[in-house]
C-alpha cells in the first residue's frame, strides 16, 4: 500500500539508534528511552508551504509532532511541514 501525504504534510520514517557502550556491548532499544526525532522523508504533500523539503532527506523535527501510524509491522510518521526544524546535510 502507497502512502501519499496531502496538503503541506510529510511521511517521515525514524531512523532506529542502537546504543554501544565504551566496551562494544549493543544496548537493545526499551520503550522507556526517548524516540529519535530524526527522520528520513519518504514523501510530501502537494501544498505550497514545503519550504524545500525534498524525498530522501534526513531531517530533524519537533519532539511530539505528527501522528504515528503502522503499516505493514513497519511505523512511520505523517507530520505537518512547520513542525520540521531543520534538514541534515
């Protein structure tokens, strides 16, 4: 299935963060940690207000912006374009 945001909206995809500590041990992500709020976008809307946001870009947003959706045991992220802060170059 095709996921199309409308308006100025964007699909985000989080990254996922393995944390190593300083002896090389991988920690396994917990609920209790904070989510990343960087994302890579995977499509726009057809609004006006897109401020340069382009397909492929990592870009980082607002802590509890957007809604959350899961679709095919995957979770993705549909977000106005004002609650993105800034894009990673």
């Amino acid at each position: 299935m095709n996921i199309k945001p409308i308006g100025d909206r964007v699909l985000l995809k989080s990254f996922k963060v393995e944390e190593k500590t300083a002896g090389g041990i991988i920690l396994p992500d917990s609920s209790s940690k904070e989510k990343p709020n960087m994302a890579e976008v995977l499509a726009v809307g057809n609004g006006e207000n897109l401020d340069g946001i382009k397909v492929g870009q990592k870009v980082i947003y607002a802590k509890f912006a957007g809604t959350e959706i899961k679709m095919d045991d995957e979770k993705f992220t549909i977000m106005d374009v004002k609650d993105i802060l800034a894009i990673v170059e």
